[in-house]
C-alpha cells in the first residue's frame, strides 16, 4: 500500500488539460449524486462539454454546482492519478463563444457539436497521486 | 457522432465486476456533488470499497445515498462504455464479514485493509455503450 501524494496547482492544470477526452461530471438530481463520462476540454479556467437537451446531464447545467474528475491508473503497478474540479456550471449562450467553441478542437464522441455547450468554472481544483511501488 | 445504446442490466454487471479495479463513487458534502476513485470489489449485489477514517469519503459511509461509476473508453475509436450504480454507503461493521472481506481479493492500492470498508447496495444499475465507427 503506496502512500498517496497530494498534486500541486500546476500538476493538476496540466494533468486536465493531458487527458482532455474523457472525464467525469459529477451533479445532483433531486439530492442524489450521479456520475457520467464526458469529452470535454479544459482551458481558460474552464472545463467545457457538450450535452443533448433534455438529458439527466442538461439539468445540471442552469448554474449548479458540479464536480468533473479525471483519472488515470496502472492496474499493474497499483499506481495512478486523479485530478478533482469543484465549480458552478452553466449553459453556454454567447452566439460569438458557440462558435468558437463549435470550430474547436472538441468533437464529442456522442453529441453532435450543435447540441449545448456547458461551461464549468474551475473554482476549486485539486489532485492526487498514487505512486509506483 | 455515433449513437449511444442503452445496456442491458446483464451487461451492466458483467462490465462492473470485469472492471473491478477502479470505479468513482460520487457522494454529496453540504449540497455540493464530490467525486473520487476508488479500488472497489462488485459481489452479492453489492459494491465494497476501503476507505481511511477521517477522510472526505468516510462520510459517506453513513447511509449517504451515492453514485458509483466505471467506465471505459478507446480514444482511437471515439468508442466507450459506462456503468452507472445508484444506491446507499454503510459502513460494514459485522465482524464475519469484514473478516471476510480483509482476507478477499479487494486489495485497495492507498488504503490499508485494515480501515473501514463501505457496502454500497446496488439500489438501480444502467449503462451505456458508444460503439466503434
């Protein structure tokens, strides 16, 4: 049993940015906690995924409080890396933002990229580490 | 965009005991969503993880309802699964079974099997595939 490191600011930012295909967000519906991948990309201290309209994932996005994770981990070496954003999240509605965040970088696996935009704003990020043994 | 398909419950637990390493188990602190990794153990309809006393996701471990997700994911194919497990944290307490449980094969990377092992029952189970393209 390895000890588990804490990661500094600049470790996690990196890391956030490194793995910027699949996370996790993390949001409450009616008191109960839910988790569910998403592309997503991270930049500007902001962490931003696409959504269909009217999914579970949708009503977490008029100003409530989510968290996004991302991970990483060696099963064989009982090793690995998790980096932990606390934030608010909001529908992203600028016409002139949309579109950049349209032509960007992030094609979503599974929602086609006309769907909605949510940003998160990156309030609180931490990180740890488990390292080889 | 491929299209994300609904899993069976059949799958759904055959992927939750094949990925039996590392899954996140979402939990709620004063209204606000966390998110975390943990080594866990999939049996009896029932999700088991270790955690350190004192530490945030030891209190979920007091009949908090929480989410437990695991996933994958292939980059190179924009293709994924992930699993989705609703339910209620307690900490085992009986003496049998958390004999039982220190002898199995859960060996947590971070925490000493000799902390505090959580059941979290699993109340609903859903996932999802987005096949290859």
């Amino acid at each position: 049993v390895a000890t588990v490191e804490e990661l500094s600011r600049e470790e996690c930012f990196k890391l956030l940015q490194y793995r910027s295909y699949v996370g996790r967000i993390g949001f409450v519906i009616e008191g109960r906690p839910v988790v569910l991948p998403v592309n997503y990309i991270a930049e500007r201290g902001s962490v931003f995924f696409c959504t269909e309209g009217g999914s579970k994932l949708s009503v977490a996005s008029g100003g409530a409080r989510v968290a996004f994770e991302v991970d990483d981990s060696k099963a064989l070496y009982h090793s690995g890396w998790s980096v932990l954003v606390l934030g608010t999240a909001h529908e992203v509605t600028d016409a002139d933002e949309l579109a950049r965040l349209r032509r960007g970088p992030l094609k979503s696996w599974a929602v086609h990229p006309s769907a909605h935009w949510v940003r998160v704003s990156i309030d609180t990020i931490s990180g740890r580490r488990l390292p080889e043994v």
